[in-house]
C-alpha cells in the first residue's frame, strides 16, 4: 500500500512540474529518425542549412525569420509532420524532437519519397486553391524602386526609373513603389511634397506598360492625426501595460512597437471594424489612383508580441496569417512574412538578401524549401541583392555577382530588379543580364504553363533534385534545381565561369542539343551570359 501511494505521489509531482508551468503545452515526442532519411521543413529563410543535421533548433511559435514560415516537416522518406499551431523542433543523436506544442502534433506516413509526403499534405491541410496572383508577375520582370530611391521616393524619379527601363531594352512589368509614399504611416494618401500628380504618374506608367503596386504596412504612427482616431475605436492592439490579466475590454491605450522604422502602433486584426478600415483604404487607393495591386510588408510575427492585448486572443503567427488575407483580394499582390497560407494565390518573396555571393548561393535551397511549405508562387528576392545596407558605402558592385544572379532568378517563377543594371553595369554586364531576360522570356511559356498547373495541383513550381529524384542520393544538391518536371537549372552561384553539375539518372539535352546520361558528374565551363539548362528527355 506504501509503494502504491509512493508512486502516485511521484506521478503527481512528475505531471505537475512537467506540465502545470507550460499548461498550454502537448507532451514533447521523441521520433526516431530511419536510416538515410532526411528532413525539411519550417521556416523558409534556414532552407539553406537543409537536410537538417544533428544541432539544429527552431521554435516556431512567434518567430517567422524574417520571411515564410509553416507548422511543416517533411521527410525523404515519405513521412510528414503537422500541427495546426507552431511548436519546436530539434534534431539530436539521430532523433526529431517535437516539443512546446500548443495543438495536436500528428506524425503521417504518406509514401516513400518527399513528394509523397508533400502531396499528402498538401491535399489534407493546405489544398491548393485553383487560383494565381496576377500573370504579369510570372510573365514580366519586376522592378522595384527600393535600392535606387530608398526613403526618397518621389514622382520625378519613379517615372525617370521606369522610363530607363524602356529606354535599356527591358520590357514593361510590375512596377513597385516602395515605402516612404505618404507623410506618416496610416495616412493613405501620396505626400504632396513628392508626388504633385500621384494619378498623372500612375496613369503615365500605365501608358509605359507597366501595372503599378504599392509598399502598405499594418504600422500606424504614433504621432499622427489618425493615431488618435483608431485609438479611440480601439482598432489598434492595446497596451496591457505588462498585466496579462488585463482584458481588452479595460484596456484603453494602444501598444507602442518597435519595428525597422522606429516606433509605431499596430492595427488589430482580429478586429473585424479593423480589418473594414484597412479594406477601405486599400479600396480608397485603387480608386483614387488607379493603383492595381500592393506589396504588404511588415507582417512579422516578432511585432505581434510583447505587452499587447487583442480584440480576440491570437498568437502572433494567427495574427501574420490574418496579414495575409487582405493580399487575397488582390491578385497583384506580394508578401514576405507568412504564416500557414499555402496553397493560397498569394506572391511570396524571400527575404532580403546582401549582395555577396554567400547569400546568392542561399536563393536555391530557400526557394525550393518554400515550394515544399505550400508557397509555389515565390520571387527570389531582387537581382544582385535586396538588402539596402548592404549597399550604403559599398566602394564597387561586383558586376559577374549582378549577371549571376539575374541568370539565378531567371528560370525561377519570378524575377525582380531593384538596382537598376543599366547604372552600375558596363556594357558587357549589361548585355549579359539582357540576355538573361531574354533567355527567361524564350521559356516563360513553359513557366506560365507549370505555374497554372501548380495552382490546382499543389506542387512546387520550383523543386529540389530530390523532390524529382527521390533514392538517387540528391538530398545535399542546393546548387541546382527543377522548374517543374522537364527543366533542370544549373546557374553559377560562386565566383568563376566553372562548375559542377550533377545529372539525375536520365538523359537530358542542353539547349545546343548535347545530349548527357545519368546518373553523371560533369564539369562545365559557363561563359558570364550563359544559363546551363537541361531538358528531361523521355
């Protein structure tokens, strides 16, 4: 009787100390990984680090890492993992530790392969939606004015930039203004000083051929004239002032974040009063302006936490989810944070990347972890680096670094300038990122055609050699990959015109005709205006 009671009380003691100071918390699983199996999965933006390898660690409960994220894993051996809320992931001494789940974690074997385990999961928690943003994204290069203009954009350089793209033999596409349009953040309006004729611009640009989107934000600033108004309706999260007892209801002053661009309040989206605001003011935008689409930036989970309180209670990746939906009413729309929205006709890019060959080698594996994760329809960042501090006091543009990756995002489903070539190219450069477009524009038949698939099938437009390949020992190539299932890409991503390419067991046709069989390793020169593209011959 005394052992009984004996166990009992270490029981209890066990369940409270493990469970009563994480009450929200599912038991922590321990799943054996099997021999040969590797995993992908999570976060988008640590895609280059997979496989993933014994050490590796990410919770994602309010953590998107700066870009796309989902409650995802999935193996080569046809298992996949998922929640329908964030948890944390480990990999330890041949184990996958799942823990700090807040919902059910289910465990699902849907095959033999990483395709197998995709198609499952996708068809069970995000089913594509049989719907694409707007062709011109895929069919076009984009232009964004970032890099050129930064905080200083302004009407007179916007049509002179776009003008120079006609006038440099590059062909009309989405056009983005980015941030610094308005006078403060929450007044949807172009600031007089900068834009004398906002409609006169856009009007102008559309006689150029372009479409025209612009940079919006869920940031308020706090010392603005309609800061005081949405306060009031309470349309912003509140400050609970570091009681979490504190209920919305009570709460009577709006949270001050901070975020890149110094300190700002944040619309509520949970609240649906607040979701009708910003919908008419988007609306508002379009028809002032004729705008067609916008870039929602901002959306991160890490401005979602703190001493906030919500007109419902969500988790910070709920409330980036929520971001999201405004882009489903535009088909020209664009998005780097997300959360759980695959399947959905949304424009996701990946996060900014600097100009160095480290973070060009990083746009492969990225992009094909984001297809895995249910995000088909993705850009790779702009052309020779997004990141603007990267730039600022850059004493020379490495130009072959520019062609490299204009050739890298050229037979992706997406390609996006921001530094404009034309101004820090010479002309032998500049031929050779010419060339790029135009190779992508001989194939953009072949890319609309497998992005129209994809958005009823689910599968990635842009997949990694083992997604295709499984069994055939590809699970490490991040230097190559599949546009669709005919095309393999093999563009130069380190500095020199030589690389290795490695060839699926197959045959396939370069685009001079040569012909190679796999399973094979070769070594190829690559000339600086050359794509290495190879065709899967039946």
């Amino acid at each position: 009787m005394e052992r009984k009671l004996l166990i009992i009380v270490i029981f209890l003691f066990v369940y409270h100390t493990t469970f009563s100071q994480n009450p929200n918390y599912k038991a922590k699983r321990v799943i054996k990984i099997n021999k040969g199996e590797k995993w992908f999965g999570g976060t988008v933006d640590d895609g280059f680090v997979m496989p993933f390898a014994d050490g590796y660690k990410f919770n994602l409960y309010g953590d998107n890492n700066d870009n796309q994220a989902a409650p995802l894993l999935l193996s080569t051996n046809g298992r996949f993992i998922w929640s329908d809320q964030p948890f944390e992931f480990s990999f330890s001494n041949g184990q996958l530790i799942i823990d700090k789940a807040i919902d059910r974690v289910v465990v699902v074997n849907a095959g033999t392969s990483l395709s197998d385990a995709f198609k499952l999961a996708s068809k069970k928690k995000f089913a594509p939606s049989g719907k694409m943003p707007d062709s011109l994204l895929f069919s076009r290069p984009q232009y964004n004015t970032w890099i050129e203009l930064a905080y200083n954009q302004n009407q007179t350089d916007i049509l002179k930039y776009a003008h120079q793209v006609i006038d440099n033999g590059f062909p009309a596409g989405v056009l983005m203004i980015d941030d610094h349009w308005a006078d403060y953040y929450g007044k949807f309006s172009f600031r007089k000083d900068r834009f004398p004729d906002p409609a006169s611009m856009i009007d102008q640009l559309h006689l150029l051929g372009f479409k025209v989107m612009l940079w919006v934000s869920p940031f308020i600033s706090s010392d603005s004239e309609i800061f005081q108004t949405l306060n009031d309706k309470k349309l912003l999260l509140m400050d609970n002032k570091g009681d979490k007892s504190l209920t919305w209801n009570k709460a009577d002053q709006a949270a001050i974040i901070h975020w890149w661009n110094g300190y700002s309040a944040l619309l509520d989206f949970t609240n649906p009063k607040a979701v009708e605001w910003y919908n008419d003011q988007l609306h508002n935008m379009v028809t002032n302006y004729k705008l067609d689409g916008f870039k929602f930036d901002a959306g991160d989970m890490e401005f979602y936490s703190g001493n906030i309180v919500s007109y419902k209670d969500a988790s910070p990746n709920e409330q980036t989810s929520l971001w999201g939906d405004f882009g489903l009413s535009y088909p020209l729309n664009e998005y780097r944070a997300m959360w759980k929205k695959g399947g959905q006709p949304l424009a996701e890019r990946l996060r900014d990347k600097k100009h160095s060959w480290e973070d060009l080698q990083k746009l492969i594996p990225d992009i094909t972890v984001a297809g895995l994760l249910g995000y088909q329809f993705t850009c790779p960042d702009m052309i020779g680096g997004g990141e603007y501090g990267s730039f600022i006091g850059l004493a020379k543009i490495d130009q072959d670094l520019v062609v490299r990756s204009a050739q890298c995002s050229a037979l992706m489903p997406m390609m996006q300038f921001s530094v404009a070539p034309w101004r820090i190219l010479d002309s032998v450069h500049l031929k050779a990122v010419k060339k790029a477009v135009d190779i992508r524009m001989t194939y953009t038949p072949y890319i609309m055609k497998t992005v129209r698939q994809s958005a009823f099938s689910g599968e990635p437009v842009i997949r990694n050699l083992a997604y295709q390949f499984p069994g055939q020992g590809l699970d490490t190539v991040r230097d190559q990959f599949m546009l669709g299932d005919a095309l393999m890409i093999a563009p130069v991503v380190n500095k020199g015109n030589s690389r290795k390419i490695i060839f699926p067991a197959g045959k396939w046709k370069d685009s001079n005709g040569k012909v190679f069989e796999g399973p094979a390793t070769k070594n190829i020169e690559v000339a600086l205006d050359q794509i290495p593209v190879f065709e899967k011959l039946p």
